[in-house]
C-alpha cells in the first residue's frame, strides 16, 4: 500500500526545470532510496514534501492527504519528520532539549495551564521525556545526554538530528544524506539504525544517500534522478547497472567498458 504518491511533479526555478514530472510512490514499511548526481533534484523533492517549495503541475498526497493544501508547519502533523544536509540544530542546548524539541506536534496543552504548571502539563511532560529517553537509549546517546550540540563531534550530530526526527514519532522519515560525512564505523552504525527504524519502529524511510553501499544494504527501492527527472527504478542491483544510470555517473565510454567486461565474462 503506497503511504507517499507522488504524480508528475515540476518544479522550476526560473528558467531551470528542478523537477520534471516526476512520479513515484513509497509504500508503507519499505526503505526507499533516491540516487543521482549532485544536482539531480534530490534533496528538492524532500523540499516539495516538505511544503517549503510548491510545484508548478502534479500532485503530492500523504496517506491519501493531499499535503499540497497545506502549510510547511502543518506537515509535521501528519506523521512526516525529516533531516537535513546541512544539521539543523540548536547549538547552544544540550542534546536532551534538541531531542524535546521533536516532540512539538504532540504537544496538546494550552498556554494557561501551561503557566499555572497544572497536573495535567507536568503529566504530559514526563510522556514527552519518556519519549525522548526511549530515542537516546536506541541511538546510544546516554553519554551525550546533558552535553552543549556545540561541543560534540558531527558524527555525535548528525545521530542527534536522526533522533530529534525519531521523537516525533513520525510515520515516514525523510533522510538527507544521513552518510555524509561519517567515518566507515559511523556509517555501519547509521545502516543498523535505519534497519532497526523500520523493522523495530514501523516506521517508512524515504532516502537521498551517495554512498551506494549503504544505499544497497538497506532499500528495497531506488530512483535514480538526474536533472530532475527518473532515470530508473527497481531494486539497488537494477538501478545501478542501468546504462542511464551509468552514463549519469560516468559518461558514456563506462557504458561500453561495462558492455565489453560482460562481453569478457561470457
């Protein structure tokens, strides 16, 4: 059952075509991966997702919710949670309080009892730091629990903003480039997550990722994008043996040297 329909969406900047009626689909429960050469459109079809951008043709619905309706903020609400290339944290607070920060959409006491430290707010705290203690004992986060995101190596924040998304409970998680920038170990650690996160949790992943190797340990699909349109779709092994794929990569001469070692083989 597809939880995220996307249906020939443009997006244009000006003269530039950043999205060219692009269709796909992500169904409930599968790691779902999006590939291409810098440029490609990737990260601007999370931004579409996202509301941040509005596409000029096509369609975009969440579990049936047709999110071009509504708001940036009122995405969230839905059950999407994302990160981002660049971490988008807040520096000068501990990891705990980033953390809470992901738990804004659950939120449901007003402004009053909020003043008054009713029982019911001090009630709905204590679930909101439950939530958030549960997120820090899956990532391995305790050591960093209390600690200034200023002062913590990017590999520590990049696993935060994983966590920050994680603790609003979403349905679907939008990954950008959770790879980048990670040592070997790191990124072994951000491929057992991402299975954990959807055979553990339940919860959909939809990924933009250049390292190909985590890329194929992890999806059960890929999009191959290259000037904002599909190239290919299938399983990892399909997509990147695909010459248009490969031609986007490396040129056409790989193609033919990819055609003569198979030649070679047989």
């Amino acid at each position: 059952m597809s939880l995220l329909e996307i249906e020939g969406v443009t997006l244009k900047f000006g003269g530039v075509t950043a999205v060219n009626n692009l269709t796909m689909s992500v169904n409930e429960g599968e790691v779902f991966a999006l590939v291409g050469p810098n440029g490609a459109g990737k990260s601007t079809v999370f931004n579409l997702i996202s509301r941040f951008y509005t596409p000029v043709s096509g369609s975009i619905k969440f579990d049936g919710v047709d999110l071009l309706k509504l708001a940036p903020h009122e995405v969230p609400s839905l059950g999407i949670a994302r990160t981002f290339q660049n971490i988008e944290l807040f520096h000068q607070a501990t990891v705990l309080q980033n953390l809470l920060v992901g738990r804004h959409r659950h939120r449901q006491s007003s402004l009053v009892p909020q003043l008054l430290h009713l029982p019911s707010v001090r009630a709905e705290e204590r679930a909101h730091r439950e939530a958030v203690e549960e997120v820090i004992d899956f990532l391995d986060l305790q050591p960093y629990r209390d600690k200034m995101i200023a002062g913590l190596p990017y590999g520590v924040r990049k696993v935060v903003e994983l966590g920050r998304a994680l603790a609003s409970k979403p349905r679907l998680l939008l990954l950008d480039e959770p790879a980048s920038g990670l040592s070997v170990e790191e990124t072994q650690n951000m491929r057992w997550w991402i299975d954990d996160i959807r055979r553990q949790m339940g919860i959909t992943v939809l990924m933009v990722e250049h390292d190909m190797g985590l890329v194929g340990k992890v999806s059960d699909r890929v999009l191959a994008l290259a000037d904002g349109a599909k190239l290919a779709e299938g399983t990892p092994p399909e997509v990147q043996s695909h010459p248009a794929v490969i031609e986007a990569y490396l040129g056409t001469s790989a193609i033919s040297k990819t055609a003569d070692a198979k030649g070679a083989r047989v």
